[in-house]
C-alpha cells in the first residue's frame, strides 16, 4: 500500500485539476482576468426577448447579457422586466440564477408572470454587432 500511494498522488492531483477548470467555462470568464463576469441586477437599462425563453439584458457599464429561462410565459411581449440575483448577494453572474418578474401586456396586470433563468454568458463587442438589431438592448 505504502508503494500503491506515491503512484497515485500525481493521478488525484491531475483529476482534481481537470475538474477545477472545468467549474468555470471560458465562456464566463471576464478579460482573461479569470474573473467571472456579473452585474448587479438594478443596474439593467434595456432588454430584448429572442422569444419566451431567451432575453438579452444591458446593464452596467453596456454589458449585454443573455439570460435563458427554458420557457417564461409573455416575456417575447414583454412591456418590462425586474431582475432579482438569488441568494447570496446582489450580483448576477455567468452560470447563477435569476428571476425574472415579466410585466406582460395588458392592463391589469393579468398576463405578469415570474419565472426562473439562468446567465449564460456576457457578450463581447462583436457578438452585440452581430445579434438582429430587433434583439440587440
């Protein structure tokens, strides 16, 4: 056994690393900083929905967002939308959850739903440019 474990200490490291890197994507990674990239929900200035699961947020300082929900009744019709971060703090990050309040159309309020999505991923400058400019916020 005293021989068996030498030889295993470079394979568990090596196994432990493979897993680390892959808790973080590169698609969540912020200027190569290896910082995650977040925003803080109050500071989202305009919205575009690709449909009733999919919506591109602006926030901060130009930041574009996407957010996928799977399926948030109305919000491909949306009059406006609130973000509110989970748990934990009050900032939304790649791969985190958010909920999202829909004020749908109608007056009173009868098609404003809540549902769940998650932060994909941040944009860069050029996947803004290229989004229809009907989905671009």
């Amino acid at each position: 056994m005293k021989r068996l474990l030498p030889a295993l200490l470079p394979i568990a490291g090596f196994a432990l690393s493979a897993c680390a890197a892959g808790d973080v994507p590169p698609a969540t990674v912020d200027g190569g900083r290896g910082e995650r990239a977040c925003f803080i929900p109050d500071t989202v200035r305009n919205f575009r929905a690709a449909s009733d699961a999919q919506v591109y947020v602006r926030a901060g300082r130009g930041q574009v967002y996407e957010l996928n929900s799977g399926f948030c009744r109305g919000m491909s019709s949306a009059r406006s939308i609130a973000l509110t971060a989970g748990p934990g703090g009050g900032r939304a990050c790649v791969g985190d959850s958010v909920e999202i309040a829909v004020s749908g159309p109608g007056l009173q309020g009868e098609n404003d739903t809540r549902c769940r999505a998650r932060v994909e991923r941040r944009l860069t400058e050029g996947e803004i440019a290229a989004l229809e400019p009907r989905l671009r916020p």
